[in-house]
C-alpha cells in the first residue's frame, strides 16, 4: 500500500523537492527555473530536467555546495599549516627554539584545530540534509518494478555523490584536527621540556674569571646589538620631533603628562566621592583604594600607549627590535602603576583610608618598597626583550637577570625586616604564621642570591619573577575579595540597606542572609581560578597566556575521544542545585497553600503529591546536571552496570524501600497523620520519604520504619475508615447500670462538649457484651480548628464529670479514660 501510493504521488514529487528546496536555498531565480523544470518533468516525466549545473537534479540548482563551505584550497592550506609547524616546531628541533617560538606555533596550532572544527561543523547540516532527500527519494527500483523517471533517477544520483563530497571532506577534517591535537599535546610537552632544561641551565659563576672573560669575548657583538638599538632610537626620535610633526609629538606628551596629572590629583576627589555615598566603616578604604587602583592602571597603560603611538605614527624608524621592546615595556606600564597606587593607598597618611591597620612608622618605612617593585616591573619588561629578541650573548642576558635578581630579592629581606621591628617595638605577639611566612621570604631570598653566585642564575630570575608577579596578584585579588565580602556583609545582609529593602519586598530575612555569604563565596572562588591561571600561564605572564589559560579552565578542552569538565558546567550544576532548591519549594508551598485548600484532599494525600513532585523534579534536576557535564547514556552503561551487581548483592534492601516508598505515596494504604499499629507499636505517621516512614509515638519519640514493612508485613490503620476530624470514645458499664440512660447521657455529653463539632451528628452504639459489661462507643467530630488528638481528651473529661453528676458507675476494666494519665511503670 505505502509503495503504491509513492508511486502515485511520484509525478508531483520534483514540483514539490524543487519548493522546499527554494525556500532552503533562498535563490530567487534559480527557484523559478527550477519550478519551470518541475513542471516539465510532471508534463513529461520520461524527459530528463535540465537545470542548473547539473542535468535533472534539482538539487544542484537548489542545494548550496558543500565545497563552498570547505573549499578545497583551504584544506590544502590547512594540511600545509599543520606540516609547517610540524617540521618547524617538531622535526627542526635541534635548532633550538625560544619559548616564544614555541608559544607562537602552539597558537598556530591551536587555530588550525579550531578551524576544522567550525568547518565540521558546517558540513554536518549538508550530510543530513541530503540524507533527508535520499529518505523521501526512496530507494531504487527493484528488480520488476515500474521505472522511475529519469529526472528521480538523476536527483538520486546528484545526492548520492554530493553527500559522498562531504563524507569525504568531513574524514579529511577529522584527520586535521586529530593531528593538529597531536601537535598542540607534543609542543607543550616541548615547550615544558625546554623550560625545565633551561630553569636548571648552569651557567659559570659570576665570582669567577669564566664569566667575566666570555662576557668580554662577546663584548664587541653585543655592543653591535645595543649599538643599532640606540641608532634606531635616536632615528625614532629625530623623526618625531622634525618639521611640523613636533607640535604632534609635543601634543602626545602633553596628553601623557594630562593622564599622568589625574591620576596624581584623582585621590581627593574619589575620597570625597566616597565618603559622600559609601556608608562609614571599612569598606570605604577598600573602596577608594580599588577605584584609585583602577585609575592609575588606566591612566599608566594609556599613557604609553598614547606616547608610543605619536612616535610611531608615519615613522619608518618604529619597527622591528625597538617595535617589540617597547611592546613589552608597555605590558608592565599597567603593572607599574596598580603598584605605585597600591603603596600609596596601603601606606597612606591619613589612617582612616588604610585597608589594613598599620602603626605609622611602620606605613613610613615602607613608603618606598612599592616604588622600588614598580621601577623592577619596568626593568623586567626590558629583561623579556632581552631574553627573547635583543640578539646578545647568554652571558650577557644572565648578566642582566643575576642583576634583576639581586636588586629585587632584597625586598624579601626589608619587609619582613620592618614587620619584625614595628612588631618589637609595639610590644605585640607574633603569631606563628607571620614567624612563619617571614622565615621563609628570608629563606627564599638566600637561595636565590646562593643559586645567582653558583651560576644557577635562570633558576633565580625564574624565582623572583614569579613571586614578583604572584605578589601583584595576591593583592589585587584579595582587594576585590574584601571588596565583595564588607560589601555583602553591610548592604546586602538582612539588617543592611539594601537586605532591608529586599526583606521589605517580601523576601526572607534568613534566605537574604544566605546570599550575603553566598555572593562572596562565589566571587572568592572565581579569584582562586584566576589566581591559579595567572601561576600556571608560564614565566612570562602575559595577559594573552593568562587569557588563554582561562579559558581552558572555563571552557575546558574537547575532542572526539575525551571530554574534560569545564569551570562553566560545574558552576552552572551548582547554580542548577542552588535555583532547583528555591523553585522547589516555591513551587510546594505555592500548592500547600494556594491550590490545596481549594480541593477536597486529605493531609495524606496532599502529601504524596508533594512528595512525588519534589523527587520527580531532583531527578530532572540530575539528568540535567549529566547533561551539563557531558555525560551521556552510553557514557552510563557501565554505571548501570555496576549498579545492577550492586543491587543484586548489597544494596536490594534499600531499592526494596524506595520502590515500597514510591507505592505508599501512589496507594496510600497509610497516610501522614493516620493512626497505624505496626509490629506490636501504635503511633501517628508524620512523615513518608521514599526509604522510610517516621512513626510518632506517645512518649515524643520518633520510630523510624522501612518502608519495605509497610508492604511486606500487617499494618492496622486505625484511621482509614474514619472521615478527617472523626474520633472515637469507649466506655466500660456494668449489667447493672440503665442502659438508655447511660446512651442518653453519652449523646448529650458529647453534643454539648465545647471540643465537638456541633452541626455533625453524634452517634452511641453498644458495640460489646463481655466479662459483666457493657461497651459503649460514641462517635463525634471534632471542631474546625482542633485536632483528634486536642479534641478527645475534652470529650472524654466531660463524659466522665456527667456520669458522675448522674451517678451511672463505670467498670473498673475502664483503660480508655486513664490511659493518657497513667504513668508507665518499668
């Protein structure tokens, strides 16, 4: 049937394909030729269409090819790219290679990995999109069948081979990117093996005759160098400052030393700007250091940004050597200034705008370390240059590094110095920790004048480059995170400003006092990845290398075989934990309080929806947290393996309970609030979880059952028949009493008892004759706005003061009316 039908519909089938297929493309003339074409072929379905390249295939006048996507000449490119790199990084490495050298292959590298990816990622729709056509094609005729037409018959073909094309270019990709990721994997094991052989390169000593004498020898080539850097230098400015370009130059300066000058002039300003709007107390020092800081890194990167660009605006002499040292002297300007203004701020004057509490000799001492670290941060951005381009000797370049070293390891040795004084001098107790950390500064500092006088002098520059770099970092970072914490902990908690204008929207004091502390937790630990990206991004801590190492973090790495979690998708399933937590619950008490009263459902009830709806919405929860960290069904199965031996050997019992507690909630054969009898105990059940059912028994304690037992084994529900509010009193008469009069008294009694529901009726029934009495049950509900158990101790209190007023004894068998009075006896 379904083949005859295709058949049928056959001859309308180009028409249709060449409409969808213009829509898809969006060619309006060639839609319009390949309609004609559709229309010829119905007319005359044995004639082969002629349209587009391609005879009868309506989808190459339609189809956009996939080779327009991946052409091959960037293919070709990118097999070239990948074999360069290979001979240059990899085969040529007994060449020798910079650090540089290999950072700048490793992003070649990296480019040409991401660009198969986005070219695979092109291709794919056209793979299933022809794939889509071949389905409504359908397959050839057999043997015996009718023909098709031509035109189908070349439709088919077109496809067939188009999506061959991309099969074939997507395998091309896939072999790219495996190998480009081959390559980035060798070149950072390269580029580490080449760190580590010249952290531990030992050079001969600087106390020695061998240092001295090859540095003479290479005295005439290195003077060559610094020689033709001073030439172009004088060119670049000789250049600038000629003709009409001397007011341009001169404007530049002027713009420099105008940045320069606001920044030296903005700190009353922005402390009158914070004082005005920052409420007292410490977040104002924090606030106006962080705004100081911000403005002097500003103004510093800027200003030599400006200035260098005025010199080598139109000027031949700014390239090359004198382009790139000044590249990176500009990357530490920032640097420099964040330092300057963070001394000035942490040793301020005026106390009351220090962060941290510091006597005042000891903020006057250590006025001038900052400067001193800043000038270094200078020098050490001339250092990369002459590590990396200057083209000098190696002993000449240690030289210059031996000499870093020694000037700025002696800070690790002044500050600790000063700490120690102020702390004697003010008769304070050290504690362990600062003992602790000044030992080492100082322990650190030895080592690294003991490594630079055996020779070990990259080891040394190594040392006090990254504690140069960590130290900037650590302040900086710890300023944002006092920032975020006073913050927090003034305006955001529930006696701040602003928790008390989210309290006074409705929002709960407690849940705005979790987000003062969880705000801060959450800033703290972004910094620590930061921090750790900015020590694991390499010795030269370039902003493009921490960058980059961020986004490994955050992003993570992916390829066809491995995933890695990414920081995003781990913050993203603690969000998912943190929002599906607070949904919901809004979303029970929306349905406690807004929906249930509306219905007629019991509290058991009302309770198994709640109960399946929270667990219903963790699951979600989870599948969708698995989703986020890349984790599939297939990636599962051996989990569910595991599982299934796991269940059949140790863990059966707790999948009895929660397929027990999924059945309570959906049966309900108990109930919260229900009166169960359950292995010899009698309690009320106040709550039912998907393992287990908690019992609430006379004496206050709480009886935690299996739900399996429910299931398995006898229950008594003294509950289930009775409605909501319908409670019970028994009483024991002897023969000899009148019985209607006793039914009388009893009826009245409760009907007038305050505890009973007047409008419902009350009934008193003989239900038992046995041991000389009679026993008499009375039925009532209790009022609107009490419970069974407040409201049967009231009837019985008045049941028993009536039939003492009217004299009608009662057996001394009687246990009902003594048992909430009676005291266990052991």
């Amino acid at each position: 049937m379904h083949h005859q039908l295709f058949f049928s519909s056959l001859r309308r089938l180009p028409l249709l394909a060449g409409l969808v297929l213009a829509l898809i493309a969006g060619h309006g003339q060639q839609a319009h030729a390949a309609t004609a074409t559709a229309r010829t072929d119905t007319a005359n379905p044995t004639q082969p269409a002629a349209s587009g390249n391609v005879p009868g295939g309506l989808a190459s006048a339609f189809i956009a090819r996939a080779e327009n996507s991946a052409p091959d000449q960037t293919l070709d490119d990118m097999e070239a790219e990948i074999r360069t790199i290979y001979d240059t990084g990899l085969q040529d490495h007994d060449t020798g290679h910079t650090s540089a050298d290999l950072a700048a292959l490793l992003q070649r590298a990296t480019a040409v990995a991401t660009q198969a990816d986005t070219l695979m990622t092109r291709l794919k729709p056209y793979h299933a999109m022809y794939q889509n056509f071949l389905d409504i094609l359908g397959k050839p005729p057999a043997a015996g069948d009718p023909a098709e037409a031509a035109s189908i018959t070349e439709q088919r073909n077109t496809l067939t081979r188009r999506q061959k094309e991309v099969d074939a270019r997507m395998m091309r990709l896939k072999l790219y990117q495996a190998e480009a990721q081959q390559l980035i994997s060798a070149l950072r094991q390269h580029g580490s093996a080449i760190q580590q052989a010249t952290l531990w390169q030992r050079f001969p000593s600087p106390l020695g005759i061998n240092f001295w004498s090859g540095l003479a020898g290479a005295f005439r080539q290195d003077s060559t160098h610094l020689h033709e850097l001073a030439q172009q230098t004088v060119a670049l400015t000789g250049v600038a400052f000629s003709g009409s370009r001397v007011f341009i130059t001169l404007g530049g300066i002027a713009g420099t030393a105008l940045l320069m000058a606001m920044w030296l002039c903005c700190h009353g300003p922005v402390r009158r700007l914070v004082s005005r709007f920052v409420p007292f107390g410490r977040l104002r020092p924090i606030t106006a250091t962080l705004a100081c800081a911000a403005i002097a890194t500003a103004a510093w990167g800027f200003s030599c940004q400006i200035l260098w660009n005025i010199l080598s605006f139109d000027n031949p002499a700014a390239q090359g050597d004198l382009a790139v040292l000044a590249d990176m002297v500009a990357t530490q300007a920032p640097l420099c200034g964040f330092v300057l203004e963070l001394g000035w701020c942490l040793f301020s004057r005026a106390k009351e705008w220090r962060v941290f509490t510091i006597p005042d000799e000891l903020a006057r001492n250590l006025r001038l370390f900052p400067a001193w670290l800043a000038g270094a941060m200078l020098v050490r951005g001339a250092l990369r240059y002459m590590d990396t381009h200057s083209g000098l000797s190696l002993l000449s370049v240690q030289l210059m590094d031996a000499a870093f070293t020694l000037a700025v390891s002696p800070l690790l040795f002044a500050i600790p110095r000063e700490l120690r004084v102020t702390a004697n001098t003010e008769d304070e107790d050290n504690p362990p920790l600062a003992q602790l950390l000044r030992s080492l500064a100082m322990t650190v500092a030895i080592v690294c004048w003991l490594a630079v006088f055996s020779g070990y002098i990259p080891l040394a520059y190594t040392i006090i480059s990254w504690l140069s770099m960590m130290s900037i970092t650590l302040a900086g970072l710890l300023l944002v995170s006092l920032l975020s914490s006073t913050l927090c902990a003034t305006t955001l908690c529930a006696h701040g400003s602003l928790g008390q204008r989210l309290t006074a929207l409705g929002i709960p004091a407690r849940l705005v006092n979790q987000i003062s502390v969880l705000i801060p937790g959450a800033v703290n630990l972004l910094l620590l990845v930061v921090l750790f990206a900015v020590a694991s991004s390499g010795g030269g801590f370039d902003p493009s290398q921490v960058w980059t190492q961020l986004g490994f973090l955050f992003n993570g790495q992916t390829n066809a075989d491995t995933h890695f979690v990414s920081l995003n998708a781990v913050l993203l399933c603690v969000g998912l934990l943190i929002a599906g937590h607070y949904v919901i619950n809004l979303v029970k008490s929306w349905f406690s309080q807004k929906f249930f009263p509306t219905t007629r459902l019991d509290t058991g009830a009302q309770a198994s929806i709640l109960g399946i709806l929270g667990y219903s919405a963790w699951i979600l929860i989870g599948l969708a947290m698995l989703s986020v960290l890349g984790v599939t069904v297939k990636s599962l199965t051996w989990v569910v393996s595991a599982l299934s031996v796991g269940i059949g050997f140790g863990l059966q019992s707790i999948v009895q309970n929660f397929v027990s507690g999924i059945i309570l909630m959906a049966e309900r054969p108990v109930s919260v609030g229900d009166t169960v009898t359950i292995a010899g105990v009698t309690g009320k059940v106040g709550r039912i979880s998907v393992r287990s059912t908690d019992i609430l028994l006379d004496d206050k304690s709480i009886m935690i059952v299996p739900n399996s037992q429910f299931i398995t084994s006898a229950v008594k529900n003294a509950t289930a028949a009775q409605k909501p509010g319908v409670f019970t009193v028994t009483l024991d008469l002897p023969f000899t009493s009148d019985l209607d009069r006793a039914m009388q008294v009893m009826a009245d009694t409760l009907t007038a008892c305050d505890a009973v529901d007047g409008m419902a009726p009350v009934t008193v029934d003989m239900t038992s004759v046995e041991d000389g009495s009679v026993l008499l049950t009375g039925t009532a509900t209790a009022r609107a706005d009490l419970t069974i158990k407040l409201a049967r101790p009231v009837a019985l209190r008045a049941l028993w003061q009536a039939f003492h007023e009217q004299g009608i004894a009662v057996a001394s068998r009687q246990l009902l009316l003594v048992r909430d009075t009676e005291t266990p006896t052991s």
